[in-house]
C-alpha cells in the first residue's frame, strides 16, 4: 500500500516536497492553515488593483541554470510562463542625481566610472569579481545513497570554474554591504550599494545579486508570486495530491521516537511520515508537546536573525508609466515608520504590468525593512495598531505625492501589512520570511530531518541562510529525497 505522507504548509517549500513526493509514488495530503496556497509567495487584490507581496525576483528562472529544471519539475515554471527580465533592476536617485543598477556588467561598469571616475578601481575592481561570481549556480544535488531515476549531480568542470569566486568569498562575507559600500567616494554609489541587499547582509549577497542580474537570471515571471503557487498547487493536485485549506496543523504526534500524525482540530490524523515546512524556528518551539532539543535546533534559536518588513501598496488613479519600474529616492521629509526615521524610499511600480490596475491606473508597492515587530505588537496592545497604519500610509502618501505631483489625491485603495500580519498568516518567527546573512556569515544549513525523531523532516526557507524561493524549493526536494531514502523508494521528478 502507498505510503501516507503529511506536508505542514503550502507555501513553496511544502507544494515542492508534494510534487515530489506524489511524483515519487506516495500518498500526499498538505494541511494549509490559509486559504490559498503560496505563503509568503503571495499577491492580493483590493478594489481592481493586483498587489505583487512576495516575490520580485526568481533566481533559477533562466533555463541555463541548474535550479530552472527545478522549478519546471514542480510545475513552478511551464512553457506558457513568460519571464520578465526588468532592466535596469532598479534606479537610486539622490538630489537629482540616478544610478542605474543595469544588468549588462559591461554597461554597469561604464555607467559607474561615468557617474564616479574617482572611484574607478573599485569599480573595476567589483565588476571584475561579479564575473567570476557569474560562474557560480546554486547546486542541485542528490543525497548520498538515495535511489533516484534520473541523477542530478554538478559537473566536475563546473566546480572548477566557480573556484575564482570562491576565493573572493571571504572578501565580501567578512563585510557587512554597508562597510563595502563606504569603499566608495561618492555618495551616490555608496547608497546603490547599500541598497541592493541592505545595510545588515554580508557583501556577499551583493556580489550575488548582481552576477544572478549579469546573467540574465533573477527573472519576473509575469503572473507573479500567486500565479507561481497557483501553477504549483495545480500541478500537485493533477498528481493525484490533495490540499485541505483552513487547516491549521496543531502538534505533531511523536510516538514511541517516531512521527505518526498530527492533530488538527483536536482529532488525531495518522500517517506514515510527516513533513513539516512551517518556519523551522517556530516549529521545533510550538509543534512538539515539548521543544525540540537537538544541537542544530540550539544553534538555530540562538543564531537566526530574521528579516521581516512593513509593506505598503497603494492604489493610484494615475498612469505612472513615465516613473521608473523600481527606483529609491532620497527626501527630506523622511517616512516614520516604526518609530524610525526613513529617508530613502523605495518603490515597485506596476504600471507596465498588465492587470495589476484598471486601465490608466498604477499598482505601486514599497518595502520598508527592518525589525519593527516589537514596535507593532506594542500599538497592538496600546490599541493604536490600526491608528498607527493609517498615519504611515498616509505618510508615505505625502511623500509620495511631493515627489511625484501626478499622484496628488489620486490613491483610493492603501493597504499595509506589518509583521504581525505575515506572523498572522505564515506563521513564522516575528513575521519573517527570510534570514539575514550577517557580516562573517556563510550559506549555513540545519539539517532536513531531526536525530531524535523518524519518519519526520523539515522543509523551507529557514533551513539554509539567507533563505528565499530557492532555499525553499530545494529544501522541499531534499526533504522528499529523505523520505524516499528512509523508505527504499525511487526518488521522480519529471516535467
Ligand atoms: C515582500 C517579500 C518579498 C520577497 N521577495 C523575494 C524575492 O524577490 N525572491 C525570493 O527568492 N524570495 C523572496 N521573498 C521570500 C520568499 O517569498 C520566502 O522565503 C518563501 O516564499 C518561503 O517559502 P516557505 O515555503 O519556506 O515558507 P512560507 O511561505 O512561510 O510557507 C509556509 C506555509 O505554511 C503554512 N503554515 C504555517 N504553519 C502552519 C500550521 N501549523 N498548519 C498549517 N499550515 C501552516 C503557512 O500558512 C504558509 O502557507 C520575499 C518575501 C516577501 C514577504
């Protein structure tokens, strides 16, 4: 009889171990707590606008990386999925003045030596080493002493040219982006770089960022973050999966060392393995009678700094086809959000974007970034949460306006999402959806299966640092290669 197995979450990295799983020959059931599938992959509409929450970039999205077979297996891609490669990634403007982030290095080069000739070496310098970081694909592999149909190992001839970049590793991690950023003379570069990963992250991130971009990776595909889960969801359930929504998964019931279950809604249901794609973090916490105690489980309290955000979109009866796709620009009159000055202010524009506005109108998005969960909880029980909102949006309204006259009275629909509205709907730590990979840091990983539990596993984007969709896909598939190694089945995936 087919093996029963239960996926916690349908978020990428749970519809990724259902394809797989189901593609390796088990019976799937993934109980989602939300309504619709994507977790932090997710878009809403409010009043004919479509506003892009999760993703703006996909890495794997071009077909000469090893992870876009991946994403083609899941059903993540197909061929109908068009990708949008935005270019320039995104414009920082500082009194008047615009640095454009192109995706062509030679062109990025030329671009920066224009705007900064004093700053030439290092320009040259960085240029140099995104090239060599050009080289490096994320892996896909398979486990040891797993039986799979068809193997996906690295080519020896790869390893080799990606060992200049890893050489030049240890240059980028051992400095936050903001340190790096002060190698430079003018401002002006100094805040494009800052911005690309943020202040916190190692300048790894940065080197990566722009060498996913150099080579025609790091792709929108057009539908965005829900159609990608749709088309994920779609191809489980054409599998033979089955996804029971409004489902939130209360513990997990351990057994004798061994997972046989969960309980939701007070009943208990049995299987035969149980794979866990809820936050890492908070699950070993809250998903067990007791927490998990295992070294990595330590470690992982200990050590995650997550990265979480407060997110606005508005609605503007306006065409704003003439501003840029997504540009930062400096005010003077800075956004308070959180208690915290903000003076750079980004925004992703949706006007080019068929579908995500009315006709004439204009979808516009912004991410303000930060650790402001404690901040939040506290209006929340202060009962000024939803005062508090309001006041942002209203303020970033005025600066928005101040900027850009044309938007002047023209929003009708605002929306923000704080962190305790993705704690709310994801479940995860503080409302976090990904990790900040700190100065010193590395690709750390935790493993995908506990020492002191069987038949249980984790998936998502906490399991290896900085997280995002491919961590989440990839630790889906690795999740399910256990599974088939721990039961003598055949690890699938076809497309
Ligand atoms: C604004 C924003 C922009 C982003 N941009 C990008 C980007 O450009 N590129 C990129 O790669 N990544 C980006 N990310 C990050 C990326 O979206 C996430 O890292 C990824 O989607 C995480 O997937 P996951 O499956 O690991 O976790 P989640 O998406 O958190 O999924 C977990 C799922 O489990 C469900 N769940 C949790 N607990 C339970 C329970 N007890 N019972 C039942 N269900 C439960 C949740 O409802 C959720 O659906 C962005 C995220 C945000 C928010």
């Amino acid at each position: 009889m087919m093996k029963k197995v239960i996926i916690i979450g349908a978020g990428i990295a749970g519809l990724t171990a259902g394809v797989y799983a189901r593609q390796s020959g088990f019976d799937v059931t993934i109980y989602e707590a939300h309504s619709i599938p994507g977790g932090a992959s997710t878009s809403w509409k409010r009043k004919g606008y479509l506003f892009e929450g999760g993703m703006h970039w996909l890495t794997g999205s071009s077909p000469k990386t090893a992870l876009h077979k991946l994403w083609r297996e899941i059903g993540a891609l197909d061929d109908n999925t068009a990708i949008y490669n935005r270019d320039p990634f995104f414009v920082f403007e500082h009194e008047g003045k615009k640095a454009f982030l192109h995706r062509d290095i030679d062109k990025l080069q030329s671009h920066l030596i224009e705007l900064s000739p004093a700053d030439e070496k290092e320009i040259i310098r960085l240029c140099r080493d995104v090239r060599k970081f050009m080289k490096v694909d994320m892996p896909i592999t398979d486990i040891r002493g797993v039986t799979v149909k068809e193997k996906t190992n690295i080519p020896i001839s790869a390893l080799f040219s990606m060992l200049p970049a890893f050489f030049r590793m240890p240059f980028y991690a051992n400095q936050t982006a903001k340190e790096y950023a002060m190698r430079y003379k003018s401002l002006l570069l100094q805040n494009l770089c800052r911005s690309i990963v943020g202040d916190d992250n190692n300048a790894t991130g940065m080197v990566f960022t722009l060498s996913t971009l150099a080579k025609s990776d790091g792709g929108y595909p057009i539908g965005g973050s829900l159609g990608m889960a749709g088309r994920m969801a779609k191809r489980f359930e054409a599998l033979g999966g089955v996804i029971k929504y409004n489902s939130e998964v209360e513990k997990v019931i351990i057994k004798n060392g061994a997972a046989t279950g969960i309980i939701i809604n007070g009943a208990e249901v049995s299987s035969d393995a149980v794979i866990i794609t809820q936050d890492t973090l908070v699950a070993i916490d809250t998903l067990f009678d007791s927490p998990l105690r295992e070294p990595w489980a330590d470690k992982m309290r200990v050590e995650i700094k997550p990265m979480l955000n407060t997110f606005i979109c508005l609605g503007i009866k306006a065409d704003l086809s003439d501003v840029h796709e997504s540009i930062i620009f400096t005010c003077d009159m800075p956004v308070i959000c959180a208690g915290k000055e903000i003076k750079e202010i980004g925004i992703n524009n949706y006007a080019g974007y068929e579908g995500y506005a009315p006709k004439g109108c204009t979808a516009v998005t912004s991410i303000f970034a930060g650790d402001s969960y404690e901040w939040w909880k506290e209006q929340k029980i202060n009962g000024t949460y939803e005062a508090e909102k309001q006041k942002l949006a209203e303020n970033f309204i005025y600066v928005l306006e101040k900027k850009y006259p044309q938007t002047a009275g023209k929003v009708e629909v605002w929306n923000v999402a704080t962190p305790l509205t993705y704690e709310r709907y994801l479940h995860s730590y503080k409302g976090s959806w990904m990790s900040i990979m700190g100065k010193g840091a590395k690709m750390q990983s935790y493993p995908s299966k506990p020492n002191s539990i069987s038949n249980l596993y984790f998936a998502g984007q906490r399991l290896t640092i900085p997280g995002g969709l491919p961590v989440a896909a990839e630790t889906g598939r690795k999740a399910v290669q256990y599974l088939c190694r721990d039961t003598d089945m055949v690890f699938q995936g076809d497309y």
